[in-house]
C-alpha cells in the first residue's frame, strides 16, 4: 500500500488542495530549501462587521425583538435557504453599544447555535426563550440565569439573520443584555459543523480500522505502548474522567481490558510511557506513575511531586528525561529524570515569568519548545537542568500558543505549531536563532475552528484538528503545507456532539507500528492505517 500511495501521491495531492483552496502548480514544484519570513497576521483581524444590519436607534435592543434591529440593508430572501439543523459555530464581533458606526472597541468572540426540526434547541449553548419561525427573518434568544451573591442575574443573547451566503452559512447582528441592560452589540459570522456536499467524509485513504468507545469522561489524550491503547479523559459535562485501557493487539478488533477513577481525582488529560511504567498527568494530584508490566492491568504506584498536590496538565518523555507542564499553583514546568521509570526523580522546577501557563512541550535537541499560552512559544535550553535557560520566544497580539512538533528540514531547524482559539491554526516558524523566530509558512481550514494537537513522522504531519477532524499535510516543502488526507469525525447531529469550540478530535500518536491512534471526545478511540 506505501508504495502505491507514494507513486500517485502528486496526482491525489493537486486535486485535494483544490478542495482545500491552497493548491497551484507552483507548489508542485520540489522545495528548494529557501524560506522567506511571513508577516505575522495574527489568529483574527478585524476586517469590520460581518453583516449589513445593526441595532435601531430609538428601540429596545432587550426586547428580544427582531424589530429592535435594521435589516433593510440584509438579503433577507436569502435566509430561506439556510440548513436548519445540526451545529452552527458563530465568529462574532463585539461592539460598545452605541458607536456601531465607528466602534472605538472591536473584539472577537464565538458562539454556537443548535437546530432539530428545524428550530434552534439551543443558542450560545443556552435555551431558546425567543424565536421566529418565519424562514425569512431569523431571530433567536438564550437566555442565562445565574446567581451571584444575593442578586439574580438574567442575561439574553438575541441573534438576528440578515444574509445566507450559502446554505450552510449565516451572518448577522447580535445584542447581548443582563438584567435589561443592554451590554454589547455586534456581528457575526456562523458556519455549519458538518460535511458532505462541500467535502466528502474522507479522502486519501484515511479510513479508521476501528472504532471503541470510551465510556469516562471526555477522552482527550492516548498512548500506545505494549499493544495496548491507554486513553485518559477528563471531567466533563457532568461526567468524570479517568484511564481506559484497550488491548489493540489486533488493530480491527480492540478489546476494552479496564478502566480506573480515583475518587475526587479523574481529571487526567495526558499520558505518556516509558518501559514498564505508564504516566498520567492529572489536575487534582500531579504525575501519576502506573506499573504497566501487566499492560491490561495497571498498578497505581504513587504521585509526584511530594510536598503538596499540583495541577499537572500534560507530559512528554524524552530518553531519560520528563517534563510536566504544571499550571498551578506556580506556572511551571517539573523536569523529572526517569532512568530507572518506575521510580522518577525530580531533577528541577522551572518558572518562565511571561503570562500563561506552561501547557504542552516538545524537546529536539537540547531544547525544550514550550507553548505556554498567552505567553507565547518558548524556547529552553535544558541541556543542564540545574542550569535552564531561556533563549527566545515568538508570540504576536492574542497568542494562544498550545502544541507544537520540531524537525530538521536542510538547513533549518522548524517548528510546526498551533494555538487553541477559535481560527487557530498552523504555523511553521524557523527556530534555528530564538532570538529571531519568523514565520515561513502556515495551513488554514475554517476560522471558526480551531487546531489542537500536531504529530510530525518524516515529511507527514498528523493533525487531530477539533470540529476538522484528522488531517494529514505533506511537508516535504515546510514552506507550503499541503493537505494529502483527511477523515471528519465530527457529525453535528449526532445528539452525543456538543456546541462548543473544543469538539471533535483531540489527541492523536503514531508511534510507528504502521497505525495512527485518534481520540474524538464522542467516537472515542478510531484507528487508522498510517499513511
């Protein structure tokens, strides 16, 4: 099958990046080394508003009342058109009330509607107190109730249709008010979460072998390590999360072997291995080190550090070395030597004094690339980890910095990285001095999604990329990713699938026994023949 895929890959290639609308013929071209800095434009722009109504002066914009906004600009006709079902994301632009015109404030924000039988369940992932169902004019209000304190807070969203740009897009006007105080006005843009006529299910071959469901939590992360898939999840929506653990000894046919909660401490959102011993970050106790050497049957040995419990958010293993990414109570990043890996000892404690949180890693070389969120990406020296130094950092105007893979590609070291907010996506920046970090290249898909977690094998780079599902770009030329496979997990009927922005594919590895492992917050555990 490799060599096959391999001899039409350019002809497979040209037809998909056409679809993806980043295809030409001059990009078929082999790289030829060179790479020129990018402008950084950051994750949004603000290009003005979305849509040609706003709110009418002289009205009540907390009436929830399609007549509160002018829509005598809109191509209302074309609202008729509009698929009512499934899962809308919203990009929406904020506004001070009162300066629609020329607003001294512009600032992004996203938002959710959800139909079935044709009338929205939910808006902004809030009940619908107020609707029109006049096809023409679409008109939707959630309603918030909260207390605080002894006051009762009452907020509505009323959302308000002024074109159809396609069937599966909408755009229009918002008015957000607490208590019948109007709060903030704007714009939006929504698109639907789903596929078929704009983009077939898969493409490239990229179909999974197997699907298992994952009955704890949220599962967010995988590892893969003795035939067995170790899956963790956290707590939400109610549920709570925890391990699971598959024996994959048969790729077509997983076998569930057992799952474990700790009471008061199931919010585990990353796993890694390392010889006999399995490690789990969790948010309640630190690093949690299991005994693997019965692989379906982990034995809880202990949690680390001593001294106190941390929120430990992710882990990477590196030869001997580990590195826990902590987010409090101290913002720092534990780096633990694991020779003997039953039995890791802490080596040292590093706080970088930027905003954020050290949230994920990834070490090439003597160096560790931290995406430390609002703080940017970062770059360490830990080759003495008594001794760790800073050496540079890239991070632009609402930086979310959040995963990221490092490779050697010529002369040049590169680091694929992606950000977690909506319009998120990748970036391959040349880190080779990181006192100068620039953008050379970068892949888009919907701004209304958002990337999350990169894996780079050879020139292939695998993308669990949220409501997009899995990617797989070919980065032969970093310069110009170019997209060679994909598989939509996401189905926004399914009533399991959620309305927020972080749905969908989530953790992803390919640890090189010709499979890539996937976790989708809903199908769980799919597997898929490496491509």
């Amino acid at each position: 099958m490799s060599w096959m895929w391999r001899g039409t890959r350019a002809a497979v290639a040209a037809s998909l990046l056409a679809l993806a609308g980043c295809g030409s013929d001059e990009e078929e071209k082999p790289w030829d080394g060179k790479v020129t800095p990018l402008a950084e434009t950051a994750d949004w722009k603000d290009t003005g508003p979305y849509a040609a109504c706003k709110v009418n002066t002289g009205t009540d914009p907390c009436s929830n009342s399609p007549a509160s906004f002018n829509v005598s600009a809109c191509r209302n006709s074309t609202l008729a058109a509009l698929e009512r079902e499934g899962i809308y994301r919203l990009k929406m632009r904020y506004e001070l009330p009162g300066n629609e015109v020329t607003p001294p404030y512009a600032a992004e924000g996203s938002g959710s509607l959800r139909f079935s039988g044709g009338t929205p369940d939910l808006v902004q992932g809030l009940p619908l107190v107020s609707w029109s169902g006049d096809p023409r004019l679409f008109s939707a209000t959630g309603r918030w109730v909260r207390d605080v304190g002894t006051e009762r807070l009452v907020t509505d969203y009323t959302l308000m249709g002024c074109a159809a740009p396609s069937p599966r897009e909408l755009t229009g006007c918002f008015a957000t008010c607490t208590n019948g105080q109007l709060d903030y006005v704007g714009t939006f843009h929504a698109e639907r979460m789903t596929w078929g006529r704009s983009e077939p299910e898969s493409s490239g071959g990229l179909k999974p072998v197997s699907e298992s469901y994952v009955e704890l939590g949220s599962p967010v992360d995988i590892y893969v390590a003795k035939d067995h898939a170790y899956v963790v999840s956290i707590n939400r929506y109610g549920e709570t999360g925890g391990l699971t653990v598959f024996d994959v000894k048969d790729r077509a046919h997983p076998v569930f072997k057992t799952s474990i909660q700790f009471p008061g401490d199931s919010y585990w959102n990353g796993v890694w291995a390392k010889g006999d011993a399995l490690y789990v970050a969790s948010a309640d106790t630190g690093l949690l080190v299991f005994d693997i050497s019965d692989p379906g049957n982990p034995v809880f040995l202990r949690s680390m550090p001593t001294g106190g419990p941390i929120d430990v958010h992710t882990v990477l293993v590196d030869g001997d070395r580990l590195y826990a990414m902590s987010p409090s109570p101290n913002r720092e990043t534990l780096i633990f030597d694991v020779t003997t890996p039953r039995q890791p000892v802490l080596l040292t404690r590093h706080v970088l004094n930027v905003p954020g949180y050290p949230h994920d890693a990834f070490v090439f070389g003597d160096r560790l690339y931290v995406s430390h969120l609002q703080g940017g990406y970062q770059v360490l020296d830990v080759k003495d980890p008594a001794k760790v130094r800073n050496l540079g950092s890239y991070a632009f105007p609402g930086t979310m910095a959040h995963h990221s893979a490092v490779g050697r590609f010529g002369e040049h070291t590169l680091a694929f990285e992606g950000g977690e907010r909506m319009g998120a996506h990748l970036r391959v920046l040349k880190v080779d001095d990181p006192t100068n970090i620039v953008k050379v290249g970068e892949f888009s898909l919907r701004d209304v999604t958002s990337i999350h977690n990169i894996l780079l094998v050879g020139t292939r780079l695998y993308i669990a990329w949220y409501h997009e599902g899995v990617r797989v770009l070919d980065v032969s030329n970093p310069t110009k990713p170019k997209q060679v496979a994909h598989f939509n997990t996401f189905h926004d009927t399914d009533p399991r699938s959620r309305e927020g922005l972080y749905e969908g594919a989530i953790g992803i590895r390919v640890p090189g026994d010709g499979f890539v492992y996937v976790v989708d917050d809903v199908r769980g555990l799919l597997i898929f023949p490496e491509l």
